[in-house]
C-alpha cells in the first residue's frame, strides 16, 4: 500500500497531454485576416523602439515580416526543439525498480511461504557521458539560435528586394507616363506637320515607333508592380490584399548608405561573425561533443542494483553491480561515423567561407561596375536635362519651334528613365552586398527575432 502511494505521488506530477488538432480551414481564414493594422503587431513594433508607422518602410515592414512570416515560426519551434534536447541531455537516469524474485511456497507453512526480493538499480553513468552529452545539446541549441537569427536575416532581404521592385515599378510608371505624354504631343505636331507638307513621313514614322514602344513599356508595368506587391506580401506573410490602403515609404531606398571604401574589415567579420557561420561553428562544437561521447562510451557504465530480499522467513539484504564487458568491440563504429560527422561539418564551414568570399567579393564588384553606369548614366540625364533648358530658352526667344522643344524634353526624358534605371541596379547590387556581409546599408539594422513568437505572447496590460 506504501508502495503504491508513494507511486501515484510521483505519477502525480507528471505532464498531461493536450492535443491541439490542426483545422486547414481555420488556419487558412486566420492567416487571410492578417493586417498590418494587427494590435500585438503594433505592440511589438513599439517594443522594438519603433513609433506606430503611418508609412510602412524597410525597417517597419521587416518588423512586420519578423512577426509573421512562418520562417522565423519554423526557426523558433526548432530553437525551442534544441533547447529541450539540451534539458534532457543533462537529466540523470531514473532508477527502475525490478523483482529478483517473487515466489509463494504452499508446501512451506512456516514461519512464511513467501518469497520476495524487490531490487532498485541505479546507473551510473563513467567517463563524464552526461556531461559531454550535455555539452553536445547545448551547442546544438546554439547553433539553432544562430538559424533563428539568419532565418531573421532572411526574412528582411526578401522584404528589401520586393520592396525595391516596387518601387523601381511606381516610380518607372511615372516617368514613362511622362514620356509618353511627351511622345503623344510630338507625334500630334508632326503630324500637322506632315499634313501641311513641313515634315517628312520618316519623322512621323520614327516618332510613332517611339511612342509606341513608351505605350508598350507603360502597359508592363502593370504586372511587374502586381509581382512585387504579391512577393512583397509574401515576404511579410500576408495576403496581397492585406496591403491594400498601405502607405508605403520608400525613403530608405532612396538614401541609402554608401558603403566604405574599404570593406576588407566587413568582409572579415562576415567571415567570422555571420549568423550562418557562427551556426556552423556551433554544429562543429557539437561534433566535436558527440565525437567525445563516442569515445566515452567505449568505457562501459555501472549499473547498481542495491535490494532486500526476503526469503521464508529469512532477511537477506544484496547489493548486485554490474557493468557491460566491451570484449567484441570497443565502440569503432560508431567512433568512426562521428569522426566522419566532424569533418563533414568542417568541410561545410570551409565551403560557407568560400562561398562568403565569392559573394562579398562578386557582390562588390557588380556594385562598383553598376555605380560606374550610374555616374555615365548622371552625366548623360544632366547633358540632356542642359540641353532641354536651353532649347526652353530658344523657344521663348522665338528661336526654335514648339517641335523642336517637345523633341528636346523627350530626350531629357528619356536619359531620366535610363539613369533610374541604373539607379535600380545599383540598388540591387547593393542589396547583394548586404546579403553577402549581413551588413545593413538600407536604413537601420532590424531587431533578432524574438525566442518566442510575438503572435503567441500574452498581450500588454497597458
């Protein structure tokens, strides 16, 4: 009766199993109600140090995306998997309690016909496995911290360059809309032109091709915009239609940092201090760890089966150890597969610093090569732009005809919609930088991803 008390009081604190089905209607209606005007979202970018937005840009919507985005919920569940791992690595074994004998005699009457020997066997775990195996757990765990935080990276390159397409697609909107206008005016005047015998049919011919390739290229922009706000949506985690209504800034794109001449010392903490490098040191620490246990093992453990038994009468007390016998093998197995583990783990930490180094330095490079585009393309916007202002002051003068003028701020035009579209390749290539160095040069560094999901966090009392 003792014995079964003392049972159910430490059955009595175990954990309970909840189950929590899974309904694929009600997850697909929670995540089509997502808004940007959330409440606990609001919350949460205010606990970032970050005022409620009225215009959602790069830093807010990466917020957003950190809040949302199923990566960053993937990344923490397995966080949360790890870390629970490392707990149970470092628990000592439970002893058992088992019965070496448990008889009833009816051809012994007295003093008793019963035999009993309950035993407990402790295990006593030698060469510090627990230890070890803890040690194992724990870099495991912070390997899957450093994959929170390169999941967290993530998340905002793919809000920055959908953002950049976006953008690139509004503003080429506007300039093409401006060209076009231009075009349409021109070919009108020389079509008067031409029906006034003051004009060729080749300029009328040449200027129609123009518009219409202005026309052609206004009507693409429809989709490329209807692409970037669906990737951009689905950076966030977010329905597309979750940001209609959404003012949208884009000041950080515009103004963006320059990045140091020399970026040799970001180049080297890349190669040091990236989340993805810091995981992999840590899966090699673990490595390293599982290697020593494998090592360890070959030291068998000790089992210690204190117990009492009681045998017709007689009170015997035992103490029964025992330990394996490593006679047929002394753990070459599973030793070799874990030296195996390590250099697999080493040569993937060396090929993530090769392809660091390729991408800082090619990422580099097409951000110069696109910078020097630029400037041609500045001096030419800027000849244009020159020559449109003086062609303006010619035709107040009275000096040159309205055709003449148009054709001049077409060309204007149209060396603005080429320098904007080296400005967007720059920006581009300057996002591959970031990448490459998990560097911010757009705008501040967003926050690491909480442990816990902010979705999940009980809310504010204020």
């Amino acid at each position: 009766m003792a014995f079964a008390s003392c049972l159910g009081a430490v059955l009595g604190g175990c954990a309970q199993y909840h189950p929590q089905p899974i309904s694929p209607a009600a997850s697909a209606a929670a995540i089509d109600a997502r808004t940007l005007g959330d409440p606990r979202l609001k919350m949460f970018i205010a606990a970032a140090d970050e005022r409620a937005p009225r215009r959602w840009g790069l830093s807010q919507l990466t917020l957003a995306a950190l809040y949302f985005h199923p990566s960053l919920d993937i990344a923490r569940s397995k966080l949360a998997e790890a870390e629970a791992r490392a707990r149970t690595a470092g628990q000592i074994p439970n002893p058992s309690l088992s019965f070496e004998d448990l008889a009833y005699n009816a051809t012994i009457a007295a003093p008793s016909p019963w035999t009993i020997a309950p035993v407990v066997n402790f295990l006593i775990e030698t060469a510090g496995k627990r230890e070890i195996r803890t040690a194992e757990a724990e870099n495991l765990a912070a390997a899957a911290r450093d994959d929170l935080a390169t999941a967290s990276w993530r998340a905002r390159s793919q809000v920055r360059d959908a953002l950049i397409d976006l953008w690139a697609a509004g503003r080429k909107r506007r300039l093409l809309q401006t060209r076009l206008a231009l075009q349409n005016e021109l070919v009108g005047l020389l079509e008067a032109r031409l029906a006034a015998g003051q004009a060729s049919a080749l300029d009328v011919e040449r200027e129609r091709a123009r518009r219409n390739q202005a026309s052609l290229a206004a009507q693409e922009i429809d989709p490329q915009e209807i692409d970037a706000r669906a990737r951009l949506a689905a950076a966030i985690g977010i329905a597309p239609h979750a940001l209609d209504g959404v003012t949208l800034s884009f000041d950080a794109l515009e103004k963006p940092e320059t990045p140091l001449a020399d970026r040799s010392a970001l180049r080297r903490e890349a190669l040091v201090g990236r989340s993805d490098v810091k995981s992999l040191l840590a899966d090699y620490a673990a490595a390293e760890s599982a290697l020593q246990l494998q090592v360890a093992n070959q030291y068998p453990n000790i089992t210690l089966s204190p117990g009492y038994g009681y045998d017709a009468g007689s009170n015997m007390y035992r103490l029964l150890p025992a330990s394996g016998l490593p006679i047929f093998n002394q753990n070459q197995g599973p030793i070799a597969e874990a030296e195996a583990k390590r250099r697999e783990v080493a040569a993937r930490f060396v090929a993530l610093q090769e392809q660091i180094i390729a991408a800082a330095d090619g990422s580099a490079a097409s951000y110069r090569a696109a910078g020097k585009v630029l400037r041609a393309a500045d001096v030419l916007a800027a000849g244009e732009a020159d020559r449109a202002r003086r062609m303006e002051q010619s035709f107040t003068a009275g000096q040159v005809d309205r055709p003449a003028l148009v054709a001049a701020q077409v060309g204007k035009a149209v060396a603005e919609e080429s320098r904007f579209d080296a400005v967007v390749r720059q920006r581009r290539a300057l996002g591959a930088v970031e990448d490459a160095l998990q560097h911010t040069f757009f705008g501040p560094a967003a926050p690491a991803a909480s442990d816990q999901n902010p979705r999940l966090a009980p809310a504010s009392s204020s």
